[in-house]
C-alpha cells in the first residue's frame, strides 16, 4: 500500500498556515487584521465556496478535478515505462504556464543538483525547461545534448505561443538533420484535444501527443499532463503529488475561515490590500521549495491583476507577488521590509524536516568567535533564522505568515500547489475579478506579430512605425 | 594591444540609456516626468557629485575607486596562473554581497550551461555559488564534488557571517578527512584585511587569502577580490571588466542630468516614488543578463530602503526592486504590469547583438499558422517582443525605461554593474539616506544569536522565548 493511502500518513503530511503575526494584535491596529474583520469574511467565503462548486466541471473550472484524473495518470505512466532507459535528456519548450510548472517541480523533487551527476549515479535522464527565446542560451542548449539521445517535449495550451513554435522550428530541424524521419519519435506535444496549430502537427507527424483538458488555463496547469509527463519521465511520483492536491482539495472546501488554510490567507491578503500592503513577498526557507515560489508569481499575478471588476467596474488592481528566499535574501531584502515603507506581507515557508541534517562540527581550539555554532546542524540554523527574521519583523509592526510543510516531498508538494491555486480562486472572489483571464497580454502579443511582419496586422504595423517616428527618442 | 585601449571600440560598447516613455509626453501628465522636473533635478545633481567627489577615496566610498587597482589585478591574476589546471572545481561560499556579485558575473560571462559540458569541452573549473544553508542543498553539494579537485572559497566581509562560517566549518572538515593538513590549500579567504574571525583563522592555518578594502560594503564589492577571484579562476577577463567600470566613472561624473545615465535614472525614479510608483521592476531580455538584475536587488533595496533620513527623519522610504525576464515573464507578470495598479516602473535591459542568431527554418508546407516566423531569428523576436512590450506599456500609461547594451561582454558588464552603483550612490543623496548602512538587520540577527544560544545574548533569548509563550499561536 502506498503511503499516501493511510490516513494517519496523510495528516502527519499536513501543511498548517501559521497566520498569529498576521493579526492586529502582533503587529499593530494600523497593520494587522482583527478577529471581528475575519468573522465578517465568512459570509463572503461560503458565497464564494457555493460559486467555486457550482462552476467547478469539466465545462468550465477543471482544473478542479485534475487530482482525480485516473485515466491521464496510467496513460502517462504507461508513456514513461514505454521510454524508460530510452533517452539521456529531456528538453521542454515551454514557456509561463508551460514551464513554470514542470521547473517547480523539478526543483522541489529532484536532488538539487542532481543533474551535474554522472548518468550511473543519476539513474535517470536530466531535465531541461527551455523557458526563453535568447538565442546564447537555446542554441549552445542544443550544441550540448546528442539529438540521438534526447526527447523533446513541446507545451503550448493554445498550439500557436510564438516563443515556443519559434523554438519547436528550431529543435524540429535540429532533430531531423541527425535522425531524419525518426525525428517524429523524439518529440512528445502537449496542447489542446482538438485547435492549434502544434495539434494539427503533431498528429500529422505522428507525435506521441498529451491534452490539455479544454476548461485548464496555463497558469492552472501543472497538474495536467503539462506538469505531469516531465515529472514521471524523470521519476517523480506523480500519484503522490496528485494524492496530496486531492488531500489539499477537502482541506480548502471547508466552509469555517478559520479551518480553511486557502481561505484564511485569501482573505487575509485581501484585508491588507486597502491598507496599503500591497506587495506579497513569498519567502521559502527552502531551496527546494523556490521555484514553487516563482510558478505562484504568476498564478498571483496574472489572476488578480485586472483593470476591470467582474461588476464591470474598471478598478486596475492586484497585489504584486515578489520571489524571496531564506536565509539567502535575508542579505539582501530584509533591510527594506524592515524598515521601507509598510507596504508588504511576507509569506514565509517553513520546512520543519529536511532529508540532510547537516551537522556543524566544532570549532578548533582558539576559535571562540564562531565556537557557539558548533554542535548545531543547518536544518536548525535555517529554521533559526526564520524564526528570527518572523520575530524581528512582527516587533517592526511588519504583517507576516507561514506554511508549515512538514516535510517536502510528492505529497506536501501536490498539497501546496492545490491549496494555493485555491488561494487564488478564492481571493479572485473576494477581489471581484476574473482569475481566469488575462485581456491585458493581447496588446503587447499584437503589437509583436505586427512588428514581425505576420499576416493581418499589417496596418497595426504602420501605425506602431509612425507613432514611434513621431516621438523623438530620449537618450543618455 | 587590448581592445578596450581603443578609444573608438570602447565608444562603440558604451551602454545608451532610453528614457523617453518615462516622460509625461508618453505616459501621460500624471504617470511620467516632465522636463521642467529634471530642469529641477540639475542642481542637486551637482551638490551630490561635490558630495561623491569629497568622499571618494580609501577612506570612505572606497567602492568609488576599485576599477582602478592595479596591484590586486595582478596578485589575483598571479594567484589564477599559480592553480591553472589544479582545481576541477570552484566552490564559493558566500552570501548576500559575497555571492550576487560572483554569480551575476558568472551568468553573465560564462556560456549558458556550460558547467554541463565535459572538463575537455569546459577547459576551465566548475563554479558553484553556495549562498544558503539549506543542509539539502549544501549536503549533496559537497557529497557531487571530490575534495582533491575542489577549491573552496570563502568570503564574508565582517569575517562573522554566521551562514558563511557554518558552512566553513562544514567544508573545512570535510576536506581535512580527505586531505589533512593539507586542506588548507584548498581554501581561499577573502574577508577584511585585518579583523574578524575568518581573518584570524586563515593566518593562522596558511590559506591564500585576498583583503576587501575596509571602506567597500558588501553591496559595493563586486569588483573588488570578491568578485574578481572567482571571475578569474574561470577565465573571465578582469582587466576588461575594470576597464569597462572606469569607462563607466567617466559617463557618471558628468555634471549635466541629460548626459548622465547614472543620474538621469537616479532622477527619473526619485521623481516617480511620491507619483505612488514605488516598484522598480528590472527586466532584461537576455538570459545572461538576468542575475545581474538579482544583484541589482540588494544593491537598491538595502541601500535605499530605510527607516530614518539623513536629517534624522523617520521616513520609512524605499523604492522596491523587482526582477522580471523577457520574454519569459511576459508570460507571468506583464498581466499585472498593464492592467494592475499604476505603482510600477519598468526598467528593460536590451542587447542588440547576441553571440548566435538563432535562425528559425521555414515551416514545412501546410503549417501556415507558423509560416510567419521562418527567416526571422531569435535575436529578432526577443527584440521585437521586447519593443511591442515597451510600446504597449507606454500606450497604457505605464512609465519603462531601457538599457540598451552593444553586446554582453566583461567590458558592457563593468560598465554596467559601476553604472548601477553610481545610480544608487546618487538616488540616495536625492533620497536623502544613507546608501551604506543596513541597521534593520540587526534585529533579526541578534534574535537568531539568542536562539542559537550564542554567549552574551542569554537575556535576550529568555525575552523572546517569553514573549512567543505569551502569544497563541493561530494556525490553520
């Protein structure tokens, strides 16, 4: 029986959310949120959980259900199994939704570092998610790895993202001038069931194909074949990490604010906005939990940022996420959160069990000055400093909270990302925007295929040339 | 002869600043600058250049001079020639301004993933930047790497940095179990010249060790050893660095605000900060560029980011810095940045030659979807999305800016790195703060000593274990 099917397991894995520096009474009436303000937020979340049911389906919130796909899960499986052994490298071409996935998981599950280890010791192949279009990094990418050798995944939701079709171009032509027609058994596709321009390739290519289930928007995706085909090709337990976002989902429907760890941060989040605070640092005391951090940039971001209201309201608002690390932006940032302008929450994350222990040994004889760290490990140290830091802000009057993994593994992982995708649902709700559209990228996607040269935009295309010419250019 | 002797080729690599959609004109009246405000700035400008000029020099921003010191160029190039071919790896342990700056460097002037390639392909070391004490990242790190062919280096400035020297004493140990006492020839250290407990150590156990000049904080070091030890022992060409920083101290003495790049952008942002646009989003479109942007951070956050003026005004100012990728991040963040809250300005950093093209092949017959991007180049598209983004930004009221480098090389790169120093040198005379302390740490690190049990903070561990027994904890 696998681990995650006992229940005792399963609750020793909880991720607990620590919101006591949260309130106004740690940090200062001006600062904080109040028990009464909390209370007033239960009405609009049980609104809010009855919106979230009634949507959620394969017609319109699916990325809901993705825990429980059984089906995608064996096919993925049985793809793995199919290329075990089979290649050294795997390359993703992916990019925002496509790629921030895979590279937080890659990063939370794998050995950090693995991939410099000799393939005996690896035992499995390295990953690497191409999330760019800079030439000095794709093109020595690709001088690296033997085409013989590697798979290529290409994720695209749409089938059309210019970054990732530019880049297919290229590793299609890589892979055919070694390997000629067999190029088509080296490239898997991930998109949409039916549109796009990938789909009608890949299927008349015969590429090995994944679907992106209709209603799962790119930054809602890492539980789809996008997150999960890279993840089990490397050895990652992805009915571990499915099994913890299913776990996550009964933690967040539940309807008491203060039972609900996804609810209870949206709508603290939400309380701090009006007062100000209005950045939303996430601070992983954890390496591997980093990226995490950074896939949650965009499902933040992209989801509450939005000019309009769902009222029809123009509103222009969104908290900015901001990427910390601990103890490492300590050095770094802290001095501004500490004494900047109050503008901030920070979100640690806290590890309470690392795999290493890393003990410090003794100091020698005559070496007074660093003597006390001797005895102590690094996981303790790590979480030292957190503490610290956690103490140090809340005196400053400065709001902060932190999720609890007990541990990092599939499980906590799969339990993360749910919970905070929840977070984002919820606190979408309580912002009154679409979290599930993002009408401000298109002008600046327009304006590229224009100057590119594209058909149909050709007009758009003189007009971006004579309002440039207009405005003489200012430079230093 | 060097290159970079040559007046026209060093000319032709100075970095142009674009501020043209930071102005009212393109922005808008309330989002952007006008010139009668930088008419404004003129003055200020020249009474703080008298400030940086009486305070240059050894004793005080000693940062100012480092492009210019001949002696330790050659004992650290000496020191390069001396282990050429010893070491297989290079293993630095830092933190906060004893690592961004390496790493920045390291991104920047090394191909892109080449610490994968073989030893016979690299023909140089291995660099690893190990800048945080998490034991699952330092554990494995050590565990992947043999001691016979790995120089470890350490730097902390104060000689004390407590994540520093843990993982010293790690390090240390676990070469002397392999090498004895010749483990010290395989440690570096490079910290004050005179006091502190890695100062002591190093003396007295035989390391090479290289001095940071007492008057250069930790922020302002990247062109001293620290940075230029490491950069060396993997071929980067420090002299052209240097170069390129004193090219820079030329273009940012200038007294008049629209021929100084430095004070122009020191200008632009100071007067954008009380228009509520208080987030400094730094954004290159070159991979190579990007950690440059992260040591960015530091250096405008801990410099700028303060509880008291320089007129011993409680102010709580502070700019805060950001760091975005194009075109990755368009793909994250640009939603947030077109529709959210006016509060940001964006600072892009552009490369108009890449080291590839990148070509991409025509599509193949049918895939008309496509067909647009075959003949264009990767160097092309990151450009143009680049331009469609600034465009779009500007049309949408959203002040941007950018750097526009020749090409990425050690020349561009010192000359960026000094210009970004002078920058915030200058904004902080507009500011009114003192760019060179950090008092907000303070807290958060005696705290950790208390906890960590270290002899002299006994009071305060007792004070703060009282005062977190006294607070339920809230926790979901």
């Amino acid at each position: 029986m696998p681990r995650y099917e006992d229940a005792e397991w399963r609750d020793s894995m909880r991720i607990r959310f620590d919101y006591t520096n949260m309130l106004a009474d740690a940090v200062g009436k001006n600062r904080g949120t109040t028990e009464d303000e909390l209370d007033q937020m239960e009405f609009r979340l049980s609104a809010g959980l009855d919106v979230l049911r009634r949507r959620r389906g394969p017609k319109d919130l699916a990325w809901m259900d993705l825990p429980y796909q059984q089906e995608t899960v064996e096919e993925v499986l049985a793809y793995a199994r199919e290329v075990d052994g089979v290649f050294d490298d795997i390359l993703v071409l992916g990019i925002g939704g496509s790629a921030l996935g895979v590279t937080a998981l890659k990063t939370a599950l794998l050995p950090l570092g693995s991939d410099y280890l000799s393939p005996e010791r690896r035992r499995r192949p390295r990953l690497f998610v191409l999330d760019n279009v800079d030439p000095d990094w794709v093109m020595p990418t690709l001088q690296m790895l033997d085409p013989e050798r590697t798979l290529c995944i290409v994720i695209t939701k749409s089938g059309n993202t210019v970054e990732t079709m530019a880049q297919f171009l290229i590793a299609r032509a890589w892979l055919r001038e070694k390997l000629g027609d067999a190029a088509a058994c080296h490239l898997v596709a991930i998109t949409d069931p039916a549109r796009g321009a990938l789909r009608e390739i890949a299927e008349r290519e015969g590429y090995r194909t994944f679907a992106i289930p209709p209603g799962v928007g790119g930054r809602f995706s890492v539980l789809s074949p996008v997150g999960l085909v890279p993840a089990a090709l490397v050895g990652i337990d992805i009915r571990e990490l499915l099994a913890g976002a299913a776990y996550a989902d009964q933690l967040c429907s539940v309807r008491a604010l203060r039972r609900n760890p996804a609810a209870m941060n949206a709508a603290l989040q939400h309380l701090a906005y009006p007062r100000g605070q209005r950045i939303s640092v996430m601070m992983p005391y954890s390496q591997h939990l980093r990226d995490i951090a950074d896939w949650f940039r965009q499902l933040w971001a992209e989801s509450l940022g939005k000019q309009m209201s769902t009222l029809g309201k123009r509103v222009n608002l969104g908290p900015t996420p901001v990427l910390a690390l601990g103890t490492t932006d300590q050095h770094s940032q802290i001095q501004l959160y500490m004494e900047g302008p109050p503008d901030k929450i920070i979100n640690f994350v806290a590890v309470e069990r690392f795999a290493e222990e890393g003990p410090i040994p003794a100091a020698d004889p005559g070496e007074e000055e660093i003597a006390y760290l001797g005895g102590h490990t690094l996981a303790e140290l790590i979480n030292v400093e957190r503490e610290a830091t956690a103490i140090a802000l809340t005196k400053a009057g400065r709001p902060n909270c932190t999720h609890i993994f007990p541990e990092v593994n599939a499980f906590t992982v799969g339990q993360f990302l749910y919970m905070l995708e929840m977070q984002t649902a919820i606190a979408a709700l309580f912002f009154a925007v679409d979290a599930y559209d993002q009408p401000g990228v298109e002008a600046g996607k327009n304006a590229a295929y224009a100057l590119l040269g594209r058909p149909g935009y050709e007009e758009q295309a003189v007009e971006i040339r004579s309002a440039e010419a207009a405005r003489p250019r200012k430079i230093v």
